[in-house]
C-alpha cells in the first residue's frame, strides 16, 4: 500500500506503519483509522481496495499537509526566519538548537559527532 509516495510497511500494524508518512504521527493515525473505520491493529498487507480507498479518502477529507507539501511549508518557514535575520533564523543559519537548549556539553544532533585531540604523540609503526 502506498500513500504519498510513501510505502506503507507490509508487516507492520497500521496505526504503526502510517506514521511512516511525514507529517502523520500515531494520534493522527488513529484519527484517520477511525474515520475510515478499520481496526488499528490491522497490517496493510491484509487490507482490501476498498479499506485503501477510504483511508486515502480520510487524509483528503481532513485537508492534511503530507510530505512534499509539508516538508516545503516547514522550509519557507525557516527562509523567512532567516530573511528576517531573527534570533531563531540565525541558529538555524548556525545549525545550532534554535530553542533555547544549552549547548556547552550537549546539541550533538545538530553539532554533529566531536572531533577531540589526542595527545598529540603519532603513533610509531612496527618494525
């Protein structure tokens, strides 16, 4: 099954594999689930066309940003707290927590893996 562009898991429970798709996380699977009225722990592999049909129809119906929509949205946001040169704007420019985390010890997400020195010495190769 396939939403978006998105492969929903096979093996997976649906209430599980819908939050595959950006922008669905689990209350938002069980909302849609509902609405089209299967059971939350059905697996997609088990699910006939018309179960399909009424999950896509129950994302349509609620107006939801998925993916490509979703992800473009959230990237205008950040350019324009970037054209507006905000506080929040230029930690992004940073890449650096752009919420008020503390970043002498932690923000390794961000920062990405610390590069240490060593002691300094090269160390000597057998002979």
């Amino acid at each position: 099954m396939r939403i978006a562009g998105i492969t929903i898991p096979d093996n997976k429970r649906l209430e599980i594999g819908l939050t595959e798709v950006y922008g669905v996380g689990r209350p938002m699977a069980h909302d849609i689930l509902n609405d089209a009225k299967i059971d939350l722990g059905k697996k997609a592999k088990d699910l006939s066309t018309d179960e399909e049909k009424a999950i896509r129809s129950a994302i349509e119906n609620r107006g939801l940003l998925i993916e490509g929509e979703l992800r473009r949205e959230v990237g205008s946001h950040i350019k324009r707290l970037k054209d507006v040169a905000s506080y929040r704007g230029s930690r992004h420019l940073k890449r650096l927590p752009c919420r008020g985390q503390h970043t002498k010890t932690n923000a390794r997400t961000l920062k990405g893996v610390r590069k240490t020195m060593g002691s300094g010495r090269r160390k000597v190769e057998k002979k």
